[in-house]
C-alpha cells in the first residue's frame, strides 16, 4: 500500500445564470477537478457569503445579489400533463366513497349533488387539450 499526500483543498462556490441574471444553479466544488469542469462550463465563481445569500428569485448582478422580480413560471406541455394527472387522480379520491354509496343505494342527496359537480369536473379536465401550454384555462373545483 503506498502512501499517498493529501493535498489541502479550499471549498469553492459556483452559481448558474440565465440571461435575464437570475440564479438557476448553485453548485460546490469540493475537488479541484470538480472546480475545474464548474469552469469549464463557464459558471461563474463566487464566495461563501455570496453563495449563502442567494434565495429564491435572486438575480447576480455585477458581482452582488439583488433581489429580483418573482420569475414568471412558463407551463410547458410537460407540466401540464403532470397537473391535468394530478387534478384527475384527486378527482377521483374524491369522489369514490360517493360512487360505492351510488351503486349501493345509500347517497344522500347533498352527496349526490356533490359526486355530479365533480364529475362534471373530471370531465372537464379531461377533455383538456395539454399540447396548448401554457394556453390553457383550468376548471376551478366544486
């Protein structure tokens, strides 16, 4: 077994910028070849109580963090589908005791209302064409 140097390593701090300056990636290089590829790929290097102070729609902005603008979320086809999945798969958690109560005879009326209200719903987000992102106009719930 030979014994190998260990060679000191400072931590370094990189973040990612779009090209309206807001923060999209914070990284920490804890390796030299790690910092390396960080600059390589043109991330820009910072310090610790830089990278400590960056939130939520933070913006670098000649060499200092600003507070910027809450960053408008773009729907994309993607996540249409995954909120359309999701208001279906709550839809129907919703509505299933109703159902069983349905088919056996036992729903009150206001739950009858109700089981309709929703299902009128689910149909409506059913119906919802997702390749129209960020275009589309979601039901509001019963």
């Amino acid at each position: 077994m030979v014994d190998e140097e260990l060679v000191p390593y400072s931590t370094r701090y990189f973040i990612q910028t779009d090209s309206d300056n807001y923060v999209t990636g914070m990284l920490v290089a804890i390796s030299e070849p790690e910092a390396e590829g960080y600059v390589a790929e043109k991330l820009q290097e910072v310090s610790e109580k830089i990278f400590e102070s960056i939130g939520q729609d933070s913006k670098f902005v000649d060499g200092k963090v600003v507070q910027g603008e809450p960053k408008p979320v773009v729907l994309t086809v993607e996540n249409a589908k995954a909120i359309k999945s999701a208001l279906l798969a709550e839809a129907n958690t919703n509505t299933q005791p109703w159902q069983t109560q349905l088919l056996l005879g036992i729903i009150s009326e206001e739950d009858k209302i109700s089981l309709t209200n929703w299902m009128m719903y689910y149909k409506t987000v059913q119906e919802i064409d997702t390749s129209v992102a960020p275009n589309i106009s979601w039901p509001k719930k019963p």
